[in-house]
C-alpha cells in the first residue's frame, strides 16, 4: 500500500515552522528519492513506492550524504521486539528480557551425582557441580532481542526520559516513529544497525526504506 509510505515520509518532516528551514517542512525529491527529516532523523522512500508527488529545493540538506556516510562505516545491529516497543513507549510496563528459571537437571541444587567405573569394574557415585547450571541452581535464560527500558536522567531541574535499547539511548518520539515505521509494515521487529565509529547515529531498514535516527546524550 503506497499510501502508507506516504504518510511515513509526512510522519517524519518536522511539522513546526522554522523561519530559518522552511525547506524541511516538507519531503523533498532527488535522484528518485523521497526524503523527509527534522532533528533527529531521516527517512527515504523511493519515488516509485508513493502516490503523491513530490519537488525538489535546492536548499534541502544532503540527507542522502550524511545515509551514505553512515552505511560506510564498520556496523553492528541489534533487534527489537515490536512488541516491546509497544510495551516502553506507552509505558504499560518494563520488559525484563532476562529472567532465571530453577535449573531442572539438578531440581535447583546446583549438585548432581554421577557414576564412575574404575579399571577394576567398580562404580563410584561422585558428586559435583551441575554441568548445566554450574552449581548456581538455576539457569539463565537470554533473549535474542535486545531489552528496551523507558529512563530518565535528571540534570538540575530539567529530567530528560529517553527509551534506552541496550546502551543506546533514543528520544522517545523518535522511537515512536521508528515504531509505527516497523508496525505499519508489519515487522515483528525492527534491526537497528549502529556503529563505534559514528556513535550519533543509528539506522534501520524496511524494504526499500531507509531509517536514520540520532540518539541523543544524557
Ligand atoms: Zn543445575
């Protein structure tokens, strides 16, 4: 459906009259690429996956520079869980990811008992730590997805909430649009690709469309 796209690009411009940008207060075409930006982030369709049409100013920032740039360097990604998203940015709940379960080989002993034979044919029982728990008695289960954490800091009498994914912190409205990026085009997750050496920036794919999102220092 091409008019979604349409609404994601219109998702991302900033929606706020800046006298000195007004070039931003829309999409813009180049080389058959839509862009749509504010502060912190960047989307771009290509032309042939939307319905309205629209123009090209000069002015307009080199999003596609700063895209490229990014998707040079040496990256790595992790994923997220639309449904944890979901869960931090409305703040129903805090997802804990990680959670200890009693281990079922040693019954939540941390010991087991184990047969030895001898050369002389005799059986020894020997005790010792489970090898499935390591004698901790139980066992900790660890999700594939990253764990998202609404947070806060708070700086003199300003508190500043960000989602915080796995160390990288997002303002949490960039993480809303990022959100109904993956949830209008179906994902059950979304990649984030971030880099040690940009450590601003973060991007993400859906299909043809192209996510960059900053994050923000706290
Ligand atoms: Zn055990």
């Amino acid at each position: 459906m091409k008019e979604i796209n349409d609404f994601l690009l219109n998702l991302y411009t900033t929606g706020i009259k800046d006298r000195y940008r007004t070039e931003i207060m829309f999409p813009n075409l180049k080389n058959g690429i839509v862009t749509a930006l504010d502060l912190y982030s960047i989307i771009m369709i290509p032309e042939n996956e939307l319905c309205l049409k629209y123009s090209t100013n000069p002015k307009y920032p080199d999003a596609q520079r700063i895209i490229s740039e990014f998707e040079s360097k040496k990256r790595k990604s992790i994923k997220v869980k639309i449904s944890d998203l979901a869960k931090e940015i409305s703040k129903a709940r805090i997802v804990i990811d990680k959670v200890s379960i009693g281990c079922e080989e040693c019954k939540g002993s941390g010991e087991v008992t184990f047969e030895y034979e001898d050369k002389k044919g005799e059986i020894h029982d020997i005790e010792g730590d489970c090898p499935i728990c390591n004698g901790e008695g139980e066992v900790v289960l660890k999700s594939n997805f990253a764990r998202v954490k609404l947070d806060s800091k708070r700086s003199g009498r300003d508190k500043t909430y960000f989602i915080n994914i796995e160390g990288l912190n997002f303002h949490p409205f960039q993480i809303y649009k990022l959100f109904m990026v993956g949830l209008t085009k179906g994902c059950d997750f979304i990649e984030i690709f971030y880099s040690k050496e940009d450590s601003q920036r973060t991007m993400s794919y859906f299909g043809n469309i192209k996510v960059l999102t900053n994050l923000i220092n706290v």
